[in-house]
C-alpha cells in the first residue's frame, strides 16, 4: 500500500511530515511518497536516518500557501504538492493522500482531480471527538460545505454511518441532527427538511440534538452544515485549550495546589491524550471518489504519523464501496 504525503502542507513542513511519515512507514508497513521540495526531503530522509525504498520521493516546486485562494491556487499552481499529490491517486500510483496544508484547496483539488462519488453532490470533513463515553463520535461536516442542500445533509448521515460502522467498528451507529433544541419544529425551513429526510431515510436517526449532546456520547454521528461545523470545531479546539491553561494556573496558584498538581500529573496525561488531535491523525474527507485525509495545519510528528494510519484503514476496509453500497440501497 502507497500513501501519498503533502510534504510540504502545515505549519511545521517539512521536518514533522517527513518524522511522521518515517515513523509510520516502521509502525503501519506502509510505503510513503513524499510529495514537496525533493532537495529539502532528500536531506531529512538523511538526518532521520532512514534508508529503504519504502519512502519514495515526487518533486513538487510549488506550494500553496494557508492564506492562498483555494480554487485560485489549484488552477494555478498545478505543480504543487497538493496537486502533485492528489493526481498520483488519480493515476492509481498511490492508494491515499494525506495534506496537513491549505483545507480549501485539499478539498478543491480533491473535487476537481478525483471526481465525487456517484449520487454524493458534495464532499463533507469529518472529525472525530471524544465523548462521555469513553468512545467516539463524529461530526460532519465541519467546513467543506458550508451551503449545503437538504439531500446532501442526508448523503453526509449516510457517509458517517458507513464510518461508524466500518472504520469504527460501531454495529448500529445513532445518527442526529445538530439543531437549536430537540423539537422537530424547531430550527430554520433548512433544518427542518434536513429532519424529515433523515427521518424518512434508513439510518438510525434519533432526532435534533442540541450543541451540549455533542460529546455526551448519546449520538454517533451528528450531521450539520459546513459552517456551523467549522464553528463547533474551532469553538471545541478553543475551550479545551482554555480548560488545560485555567486548570494549571489555578493549580499553580498555591503552595497546595502545587503539591495536589503532582498527584494529578498522571491523570492529566490521560486526559491530554483522550482531547489531543494528533491522536486521531486527521479528518477523512467524505465523498470524493479516493481516500483524502485532512490534517490540522498544527500537526505534529505524532499527527502526521496517525493520520496515515487513518488513510491506510480506509483503504483496507474499502470504505468507498461500502459508501456506494450504502447509497444505492
């Protein structure tokens, strides 16, 4: 198996992808293509010692940057790692790709090259969070598709029980609408809709649910809009990083709490690793006729490393033909 990797996409390109591709290639067996500066990949591969040919090497000459126009960039930078990259799982040269760059120009690049599913008529990005529970859920979509119709909030339950089901090995996975209360009056025309179809289709919906059931652990799946996904996303990234600050000043504060702070250190450290991304590697992205994994542009080797693990179990488990096996039934 062969997974391309967008060298040069994130904040901390190209040193931690090449570490986290490095590190997954002797924990996954898998093969790697770096795609990015061959020159600056070349003399990495050297410093982490690597040697083998289960990392191969595409030059890529151009970057597109964070602040870039996404549908501007991939029409002109079409020598780009993100380009480069997603056009060798168009040509069947790698079986994945995994960018930690630009977002909106993954998921316009990916739309473009790759094409969409039959009957899916939008890609969604689906994360997955902690819950209650102690398991996950997953919540999609969470910025590809911020102006959705109704019939593509119904394909997105869809995807993400086909997810739940295979990837996450979850029997019969609840599927809810994330709305402003649990009343299937409540909520705008588009909401509303979005609610008859998923009640009418054969998922296992169980209703509206409100922001606060998100990590509860009651639904496996929630399904919304692009934007107010994105809005959970950043909001939820933003009160764990406050919690973990607030938590430690607090501790800190006194000569008790330092003491109390050093009992605490090992529960923290589970804690840390229940609400850290880089845990589970990247955001599948659901839809597009290949295997897309979106990182978080902060990715660490550890991230990095995870996220192809992400990819290489979704190509295992054929996760787009169980998807077009869910769609035509």
């Amino acid at each position: 198996m062969r997974i391309a990797v967008d060298a040069m996409g994130g904040d901390n390109a190209p040193e931690v992808v090449v570490g986290g591709a490095v590190a997954a290639i002797k924990e996954y067996k898998v093969d790697v293509i770096l795609v990015g500066d061959e020159a600056r990949i070349n003399l990495l591969l050297k410093e982490y010692r690597h040697k083998g040919n289960s990392i191969s090497v595409c030059n890529a000459p151009e970057i597109i940057e964070m602040s870039e126009s996404a549908a501007t960039s991939v029409r002109r930078k079409r020598k780009s790692s993100i380009v480069l990259g997603l056009d060798l799982v168009k040509q069947g040269k790698a079986d994945a790709f995994f960018s930690a760059g630009n977002t909106g120009a993954v998921v316009c690049a990916a739309a473009l090259s790759l094409g969409l599913l039959p009957d899916i008529e939008r890609p969604g990005i689906a994360i997955l969070t902690p819950n209650l529970k102690k398991s996950t859920s997953l919540i999609i979509d969470v910025g590809a598709n911020i102006d959705p119709k109704p019939k593509q909030l119904l394909q997105y339950g869809i995807m993400g029980d086909v997810y739940s089901r295979y990837i996450m090995n979850k029997a019969n996975p609840t599927v809810g609408l994330l709305n402003i209360g649990e009343e299937e009056a409540k909520g705008t025309d588009f909401v509303r809709e979005c609610h008859e179809l998923l009640q009418k289709s054969r998922l296992n919906f169980i209703g509206n649910i409100e922001g606060k059931h998100i990590f509860s652990g009651e639904c496996d799946v929630v399904i919304c809009d692009g934007f107010v996904g994105n809005v959970v996303l950043k909001v939820s990234e933003g009160v764990s990083e406050t919690f973990m600050v607030l938590l430690k000043r607090y501790l800190l504060n006194s000569m008790l709490g330092k003491i109390g702070l050093l009992f605490l250190i090992p529960s923290f450290r589970r804690l840390k690793k229940d609400i850290d991304y880089a845990e589970y590697g990247g955001a599948p992205l659901l839809g597009v006729n290949g295997i897309v994994i979106i990182g978080h542009g902060r990715s660490n080797l550890k991230a990095v490393k995870n996220a192809i693990r992400v990819a290489k179990e979704e190509v295992e488990r054929k996760f787009n033909e169980k998807v077009l096996e869910a769609i035509k039934g």
